[in-house]
C-alpha cells in the first residue's frame, strides 16, 4: 500500500520541479525530501525520478504515480475537509412524530429555519408505531413517541408529559363526577352523542376512559360517529355537535374554535409520556444533536 506521506512529498516535488522550493513547502530538508522519494521507489519496485545533478525528470512510471497520485490525494483532502465541516444549522434533519405533538413543535421549527436559512427540517406526523419502524430502519433522524418502545436499536429519553382530553361539543351537558350516579349519567350522555375515532382513537380512549368509566370496556361498544387522520380536522366534527373524542392536549390547543368545544375535567387525569428518540447505531451530526436540544427545551 502506498504511504500517503511519501505520495505527498514525491507529487508536490513533480509540480513545483525543485528540491530547494518543495523542501521550504512541506517544511522539511532536501535530503528529506529525496529520503521519501527513494523510500516511494523501493515501496513500488519502479524508478520515479531519472536525477541530472540539481535537475531532474520524471519517467513513465513517475509520471503516472504523478498523475495518479494528485486524484487519490485531492480525495483525501476532500473527505477531510468534509468530515471537519459539520455545521450546526446546515443541511437536512428528519424528524417524525404523532400528530399532537408535530402541533406542538412546528411553529418552534418553522421560527427556527427562519433564523437558520440553511437548516431544512423534513417533519412528518405518523403514529408511533410508524415513528419507530423508520427510526430502526436507520432512514430517520429524531422521532418522538407517546409510547415506550422495547426495540434495541432505539435511544429513548422521556422529555414530557402530555395530558389526554375528553373534548365534546360545547353545548353538551357537563356534570361533576363526584359518585357512581354522575358517572352512569355523563356515559349514556356520551353514548348517545358517539365516538369521533382517528388513528390512536383506542389506545387514548382506553387510558382515559377506562380510569374514570367503570361502564368502558372498549371503544367497539360505543356508536363511531365519525372518523379523521388529519390531526387539525378531528376536532371539526366535535365542533359541530357530531360527536366527542380523546386527544392528547396539545392537539386540543391547537384548535381554532375553541369556543365551539369543551374540556373536561375527569377525576383521575391520564397522561402520556413523550419520548425523544434516536437510533443508537448512528453517530449523530451537530445539526442533529443541536434539534434535540432545542425538541426537548420547547417541550419542557
């Protein structure tokens, strides 16, 4: 294998044709210098330089090691320079999360690319088990989840907690919890006015609703009045008196009628944990580490 070293001596003495001068360049001696052609020559088995007292000429093979060597040395110096150049809000950082909290962190993000013109963001809502597939697949840099995941390749750190909603119409009649009866009362109320479902729907309604029903058993068995995967639009139909639903809160803020809806208050509140997540197989760029810094800040 060729050393690099003896390469880079032996091209800068062909380009600039002067012991003297590539001596002074790469701050060595001239006897250095000739000391590391030699040393090339013998690595190689072939004669580079045929020497005329000061002067001196390149033969046909010192000519093609020439022409050779500039390309293979132009590379390295270009896979050093490129691996030195890791800027903090330069290039391109994929981002995935469930729809309530890309909500949440998009206006951030946006601010953020406004002051950074270079840095472009690729965010996409998914439901978690979407976050974690392209999260171990390696094609996603920061994915955030509500749930815990178990899979070996992930890097998860609880950075949040997100409070889950019963939200209804505004005009639905509201009464405190305080016994079984109230309870009994506010479910058929719910029952009658049925389930808006989008893509967590179940598991949400689940956690909620199964701590403060003792009458839930599973969603199934209430009416599906409707149903929405985009995250903006599943508190339309609430809004117009079609039906209620369980979102996580920063959704509900979202919303732009608020006026038109209505949080409740239950007895035992439920939240979900918010993950930051990686991939532990990656090293992470600066623009990378930089995002996950400010992620986990806006949702402190």
């Amino acid at each position: 294998m060729i050393n690099p070293v003896l390469l880079k001596s032996f091209c800068t003495l062909a380009e600039l044709g002067h012991f003297t001068r590539t001596a002074d360049k790469l701050h060595m001696t001239q006897s250095g210098v000739s000391q590391h052609v030699r040393k090339l020559e013998e690595s190689l088995g072939q004669t580079l330089l045929i020497r005329q007292g000061k002067k001196f000429s390149l033969t046909h093979a010192g000519n093609q090691v020439y022409q050779k060597g500039k390309q293979i040395l132009q590379t390295m110096e270009e896979l050093e320079t490129s691996l030195q150049d890791d800027p903090e809000f330069e290039g391109e950082v994929s981002v995935m999360s469930p729809g309530s909290v890309g909500l949440r962190l998009y206006p951030d993000i946006l601010s953020m690319q406004q002051t950074h013109s270079k840095l472009t963001v690729d965010y996409r809502f998914a439901p978690n088990d979407s976050v974690e597939s392209h999260l171990s697949q390696g094609v996603l840099d920061i994915g955030l989840m509500s749930k815990l995941t178990a899979n070996p390749k992930i890097d998860a750190k609880e950075v949040a907690k997100e409070a889950l909603v019963l939200v209804t119409p505004a005009d639905f009649d509201d009464c405190e919890l305080s016994s079984a009866t109230t309870s009994m009362a506010m479910w058929n109320q719910l029952k009658e006015l049925g389930f808006i479902q989008h893509p967590d729907s179940a598991y949400q309604a689940a956690l909620l609703l199964g701590a403060n029903f003792p009458e839930f058993s599973h969603i199934d068995d209430i009416r599906k009045s409707g149903f929405s995967n985009q995250i903006g639009s599943i508190l339309e139909p609430v809004s117009l008196g079609l039906g209620f639903t369980v979102l996580p809160a920063f959704a509900v803020d979202a919303f732009v009628y608020q006026d038109k809806i209505k949080r409740h208050t239950l007895p035992n509140p439920v939240n979900e944990t918010i993950y930051l997540c990686t991939n532990r197989e990656h090293v992470l760029p600066k623009r990378v580490i930089g995002l996950l810094a400010r992620l986990e800040e806006w949702l402190a």
